[in-house]
C-alpha cells in the first residue's frame, strides 16, 4: 500500500505540471492581456497622467515606446515565455503563489480573504446533503415503490433538473423582492460588527439562507439517490438472506449489516468532498447574491487578464484536488478490507 501511496505522490508532480503548461500556453494566445489592460484604463483616465506619474498616456499619440517596455517589465513580459514559465514553476514549488497585478495583493493574501464566502457556501451544502440525503436514500431503499418512494423521488428529480442559478433568482425575487423575508445581498448586514454575538448568527444565518438552498438541491438529489442505489443492491445479496434465515430481525438486518456496506461508497467519498467544500465557490450563486468568494474572484481574474491569480489559484485547488482524490481511494482500503492497492 506504501508502494501505491508514493506511486500517486510522484504522479502528482507530472499531473500538475501538464495542467500547468497547458493552461499557460492557452493563456499566450488570449488577447487582452495585461499590458492592454493597463492601457485601457489608461484610455479611460483610470491610469494617470504624466504629472502623476501615471502611464504618460497621450491620447492619440499613445504610450511612448520607452513607457512601454516599462510596463511590460513591471509584469514579466520583457522576458520570452519559457522564462517566464520556469520562474513561475521555481515559485509554486516553494507555494509562493505570486503577485496579483491588477490588485497589489498576493495571491494567497486574496485567497485566504475570499476563502470564508466560499467555505460557508460549501460547508453548509456539504452538511445539509448529507445529512438529509443520506437518510432520506435509506428510508426510500425501505420502502421502495411505495407511494412515499415514488412522490419523494419525483421531487428528487425536479430539485436536480432545476439549476442552481434559476432556482437562486427565483428565491431573490419572491422571498427577497416580494415578500422581503431575506436580504438581497452580503454573507451579513453592514452593521454586523455592532450587533451582540446572537444577533450575528441571526443575522448571518438569515443571508446564508438563500444561497445555501440555491446550491444544495444538485448535490442533495445526486446523494439521495446513490444512497438509495446501493441500499437495493445490498439488500438483494445472499448474505441478507443468510441472516434473516439466522433469525435476525429486519431491523438488525437492515442496520447492522445492509447499512455497513451500502455506505461504502458514502463514507469514502466524505472526506474528499468535506475537504472541497472548504474551497467550494460557485460563480454564479456568489455573483447572484453578491458574495465576494472565490468563485467571483477567478472568474474577475480571467476577465482582467490578471495571470498570477489564475495560475495560483489553478496550482493550488489542482494540487488540493489531487490530495483529496488520493485520500478517497484510500478510504475505500480503511473502510472496506476487501479492497487491495497492487
């Protein structure tokens, strides 16, 4: 098992340098980069002038030839891209995840600063999924075809047709519109540092509401049914006869041994997926409900041209992915012996 742990750890550094490598030469053919960036704002008065000290941009004229080659050596683009590459390869292998340029921030500083939007939308998805999916798959696996089955999967099936983002303006314009029961925007109200510690988590519960219920009908119906799933293949094994010809009630059948090894493929995945949700952002929910998370900032990164965001965040959630990936086969070793890494 060792021997297959440090085969995947190995792999991992081949993994992250292709996706790497073929992000940045996708991003070298992307135009509008970042020195046209900075000459647009330029453009739009938003740079300076040359009193300021700004671009000395001169309207028709432009940017000085001079000026130019400043700004692209203020970004690494006086360099050839192979260079460019490598150096930024020598930073991610001592997780230094660079410089934003349009926000003169680290990128692991902005990270870290969005991290928390991110981790109440994806720690509330995750625990609500499961701790309503997983029960609910059980009791319909019990009483499958009944009508409670069938009405209960019915709706199952209508919650994951309806995308998050639909569902999300619908709740915005009843609940928040209409009937103004929830606010409209922010993770908490302005003057939330003001108010006493209960009425934060009032108030906080009170935003994250909307939102959570806009993201976790997918993932809730996807749970419910794999759960279910592998309740009625369990169910159906010769073992399950064994121990009902034992003597042993349905109730002792059901969870002492059906429930044991239908939730195999459950309990697995729970830890890679309670890891992601730590680094769960949803562009579309968080842009919506103006929840400024990690969602927002990749996708404001792609839309500025601002590269060191867009190759940090890429280095760093590939490399968590890879680790949880590799923590959700092991599971299946910890959970089921039968299973074995060759």
């Amino acid at each position: 098992m060792w021997a297959y742990i440090l085969k995947r750890v190995l792999l991992m550094g081949p993994t992250l340098f292709g996706v790497l490598l073929v992000t940045f030469v996708v991003v070298q053919f992307v135009p509008g980069g970042p020195v046209d960036q900075y000459l647009a704002e330029a453009r739009a008065g938003l740079g300076g002038g040359a009193e300021g000290g700004g671009l000395a941009y001169r309207g028709a004229q432009g940017v000085d030839a001079q000026r130019l080659e400043q700004i692209k050596a203020l970004y690494g683009f006086d360099k050839p891209a192979h260079e460019r590459f490598v150096q930024m390869l020598a930073q991610f292998a001592r997780f230094d995840l660079g410089q934003s340029f349009f926000q003169n921030k680290p990128v692991a500083q902005l990270i870290w600063e969005k991290l928390p939007v991110s981790m109440s939308l994806g720690l509330w998805t995750f625990f609500i999924s499961y701790g309503v999916a997983v029960p609910l798959g059980i009791a319909k696996a019990v009483r499958a075809g009944s009508r409670f089955d069938l009405v209960t999967s019915l709706l199952v099936l209508v919650a994951y047709a309806i995308p998050g983002f639909v569902l999300g303006v619908a709740l915005l314009v009843v609940f928040g519109g209409q009937l103004q029961w929830f606010p409209l925007r922010g993770l908490v109200s302005d003057d939330w540092s003001e108010l006493y510690w209960g009425a934060r988590i009032v108030d906080y519960l009170w935003h994250i509401t909307l939102p959570v219920l806009s993201m976790v009908l997918g993932s809730f119906a996807v749970t419910t049914m794999l759960t279910k799933n592998a309740m009625l293949e369990e169910i159906r094994k010769q073992y399950v006869l064994v121990a009902r010809a034992k003597g042993l009630s349905e109730r002792q059948v059901l969870w002492k041994h059906v429930l044991r090894n239908a939730l195999i493929p459950i309990v697995t995945g729970f830890p890679a997926a309670f890891i992601g949700a730590f680094f769960t952002g949803s562009l579309l929910i968080e842009t919506l409900f103006s929840l400024d998370g990690l969602g927002l900032l990749s996708y404001e990164s792609v839309i500025r041209r601002d590269y060191p965001v867009v190759m940090g965040t890429l280095y760093l959630f590939t490399l968590i992915g890879l680790l949880t990936k590799l923590i959700s086969d092991l599971c299946y070793v910890w959970v089921d012996p039968r299973v074995k890494f060759d």
